[in-house]
C-alpha cells in the first residue's frame, strides 16, 4: 500500500443468504446434546432438501475496488440497497468480508447509525471517554477536547445522565461530536445525519469541512447532493453492488442523477422527468438568489388520457413549513383534456426574499379519469440553494430588502 494512501480496497465482496435460519446462541449443555443428536439428524435429513439449500445469496458488495488518498474528501451515492452502508460498515471492521480486502492506514473514528458505539447504561461523559479509548488516545488527550466536544453537541445540561435516557436528537449530536473531535485520521460517516435538524446539520457540514481542510481523510454517505457536492471533490456512485463511477463529485452527481432518472422512468406510466432550475438539472441543488426570481421546468409523460386535471407546486422550508403552495387546473391552462404524449410543465416564480438556506419543492399532478377514478402522480423532490445574506435573523423565513429612513422630527410650534 502506498503511503499517500489512507484506503486501499481491492476486490471487495460482501454476500448475504437470504433466507438461511440464524441459529441462536446455545448453552454448553445444548452443544452437547447437539453432538449427540447428530447421526440422527443426518439420517433423517436423508433424501430431503435441507432449508439451507434452498437460502438464496445476495451481494451487497461484489468486486468493488477504489483507493482514497489522505486529506481527500469522499462521497458515497448510490440508491437505496446499492451497498452504501454495508461498505462503511466493512471499512469499520464491524462486518467481515465475503472477498477481497481493505486496507486501511489511520486511527479511524465512523458515525454509521445512532449511538453506535455508545453504552447506554453510561452517562455522556463516560461515552465520551469510552470512546476516546476505543480510537486509541489517551485520558489526558480526550480532557483536553471534552468542553468543545460538549459545547459543540450542545448537551451540557444532560452530560451526567445516562445516555439511554436521551432523545434520538441528543444521541446524534453527542455521537457525532465525540466522532468528528477525538482527532480521527479517518472520518466515516453514514447518513445520520439526517435525523437532526436543518441548523445541526449545517453546524456538522461546516465540522466535516474542517476536518477535511485538516488533512484528514472522510469518507461520507448522502442522499444529499448538496452536501456531496459542497463538501467533497471526489465521488464513488455505487450501483448494484459494484463502483458504478469514481471520479470528481460534480460529474458523480450527474451520473448518478441520469441513473436513477432512466431506472425510475422503467415501466411506469404517467411520471415526471428532467426537472430543472433555470436551467440546471435538479439533482445538481441548484442555487439562485433569494432575491432573484427563477424558472422551474419538468417534463411530463402521459401514458393515459385525463378528461380533468389539476397542477401543484409546493415549497417547503427546511423545517417542513409550506411557503407556497399554488394549485392551477386544466382550464387555467387553456386545456379541455390532458390527452396522451409529452408535455413541458414551466412555473415562473417572482422573488420570493427568501433567507439563504436548503428548500424542496415538488410536482404533483392530480387527474381524473372517464370512469372518475382519481391518479396522483408526484415528481421527486428538488433541493433549492437559497444563496445570499441573511441581514441578521436566520431564523426568518423572508429577508426582503427594507428600506428604512430615521430623520429628526421637526420641533412643534
């Protein structure tokens, strides 16, 4: 292995047998009548398929290879059941490999799911310390990051309670602090962190970033293109198991964006396609300014005809509040029927002064057939990069250009 290298994978398999009956653990006096009953057992199975024979394999992981340089920034993308998180978790030592090998040189720190690595019966300071221990560093080290650990997970108050009294918010943020500033030289991080809020998610971006700037190598897990683009320069796009690509993280993201979009579009009747933000392919998060206005466009396929119909379109903010949702019908849009073929949904919006941020907003089409059957059909959510300034209050939903005048008053007579 090279020493510019952090990982080195070559070959990696994970296989799983689906089906196949886990066997629990036994005494040792369940050991013993089990060596005793086994002739029997053998005679019986005799002429009949065994249960096992008939378990089916699957590869989470097949023949993947890919070296990550040290202090480089990776994200992993890939669909649902792609093999995201059982890599991080071979990476982590937590899962065997079927095949192959990963090579991994550096004191690793991993985030995979809530808590892992915490005992629950420990307070948040013995955590703390626990896990300092697991990654090597010792007690005088971990003293010296314990208050901005703290600080930065926000849970001074609870720091002395046990940590399965917590909420799934304060595990997260302890958990992910611990991991981000015991001084990792390899930071794994699964997609936890979409269990916290917009503002902590922001708070653990801007961590990641830093330990990135540092020289210490990440490797991170998001179905948020924004953040993988934001974050990192390089990209691996999982797919079936295998290194679908590994290239720059731009280019990661289109690819991934044009996979999912063909595999999405496979047998389906009515659906949405290629939507974009003036211009810019949604998976990309585009970004506009929240004082400009902008032009969203899809794609929609009819597959049936609808003698009635009805558009929406839905902004939502990154706590879930709905800021705009306007609703439009066929006779609005000078239309008698929606008839079978290919029609360019465009909706203009005017400045919204909008405070800088993530937004989703999304398609839906609600139509009615001749027999008065009702069809939804809802396009995938598209994040919007709200750019700009703030002026001061983050916590508003607008930031509109006020105009304010402060003159002395004339004295009365």
């Amino acid at each position: 292995m090279r020493n510019d290298l952090a990982i080195q994978v070559q070959g990696l398999g994970k296989r799983y047998r689906i089906g196949a009956k886990q066997e629990p653990y036994g005494t040792l006096r369940d050991t013993l009548a089990g060596w005793a009953a086994a002739p029997f057992r053998a005679l019986r199975a005799h002429g009949r398929s065994d249960a096992r024979r008939a378990a089916r394999e699957f590869w989470a992981l097949k023949d993947v290879s890919f070296e990550v340089r040290r202090g480089e920034a990776v994200g992993v993308i890939g669909r649902n059941g792609a093999g995201k998180s059982t890599l991080l978790k071979t990476l982590s030592r937590i899962t065997e490999p079927t095949a192959g090998y990963a090579d991994i040189t550096g004191r690793v720190g991993s985030l995979l799911e809530v808590g892992t690595g915490f005992h629950p019966e420990l307070t948040g300071r013995e955590n703390i310390y626990l896990n300092g221990a697991i990654l090597g560093m010792r007690r005088t080290e971990i003293a010296r990051k314990f208050d901005e650990i703290v600080a930065f997970s926000e849970v001074e108050r609870f720091i002395e309670t046990p940590v399965k009294y917590y909420s799934s918010g304060m595990y997260l943020r302890l958990a992910f602090s611990v991991a981000a500033h015991l001084e990792p030289e390899i930071l794994l991080v699964d997609e936890v962190l979409a269990v916290g809020d917009m503002a902590f998610q922001q708070k653990c971006m801007g961590k990641m970033g830093d330990v990135a700037a540092e020289g210490r190598t990440v490797l991170f897990v998001s179905h948020n293109l924004g953040a993988i683009k934001e974050l990192c320069r390089t990209c691996i796009v999982l797919k079936d198991g295998g290194v679908g690509f590994h290239g720059s993280a731009v280019d990661g993201v289109v690819f991934y964006s044009r996979d999912a979009q063909g595999a999405h579009n496979v047998n389906r009747g009515t659906h949405w396609t290629q939507v974009r933000v003036n211009g810019v392919i949604a998976a990309l998060t585009p970004a506009v300014g929240g004082g400009e206005p902008f032009v969203i466009e899809a794609r929609l396929d009819v597959q049936e005809s609808f003698a009635e119909g009805r558009f929406k379109c839905r902004l939502d903010d990154a706590a879930g509040n709905t800021l705009v949702h306007h609703v439009t019908d066929l006779k609005r849009l000078e239309l008698t029927e929606l008839g079978r073929g290919e029609y360019c949904v465009r909706i203009e919006f005017p400045s919204l002064w909008l405070t800088p941020g993530i937004y989703t907003l999304y398609f839906k089409l609600t139509g009615s057939r001749a027999t008065g059957e009702e069809k939804f059909y809802k396009s995938e959510r598209v994040m919007l990069n709200v750019t700009g300034r703030a002026g001061g209050q983050g916590r508003a939903v607008l930031n509109p250009p006020l105009r304010w005048t402060l003159a002395p008053e004339a004295p009365h007579e």
